[in-house]
C-alpha cells in the first residue's frame, strides 16, 4: 500500500467513524427535533445523508484536480 493509498484510507475511516457516531445519536436528535416539528424531524435526516455523501463528493473532487475537471467536461 502506497503513502497516498493509505492517507485515503485514514481519511475516508475517520469521515466513516464520525459519521457512525452520528448516526448513533441521530434516534434521540430526531426525537427532539420532532418535539419541535415532524418537519424538523426529517430536516435532520436530509442533512445527515447529504452530509455524508457531499463530503465524499467534496473529498473526492479535491482530490482529481482542477486538470480532471476540465478533461470530463470536453475541454482541452
């Protein structure tokens, strides 16, 4: 396993982790949200799942750089 291999690895376990904790915690953070509103209540799983998958997308961008993006959009 290569250095940039094994960075990936320890990034994307320690996003992985926070996010599980999270998740843990998300039952009760849900229930006190609902007190609030059911709309709260599902406004917090919204941002729980697009959170997840953004900072992949995020982390997965920054790490292409700009090059990939200009080679994907059909541009030289």
């Amino acid at each position: 396993m290569d250095r940039n291999t094994r960075q990936s690895l320890i990034a994307a376990a320690v996003i992985f982790v926070g996010f599980a904790l999270f998740a843990v915690s998300l039952p009760s953070i849900m229930r006190a949200a609902g007190e609030i509103s059911p709309f709260a209540a599902g406004a917090v799983v919204v941002v729980f799942l697009f959170g997840f998958f953004a900072i992949f997308w995020l982390r997965g961008r920054s790490r292409r750089g700009p090059a990939d993006d200009i080679d994907r959009e059909g541009r030289s």
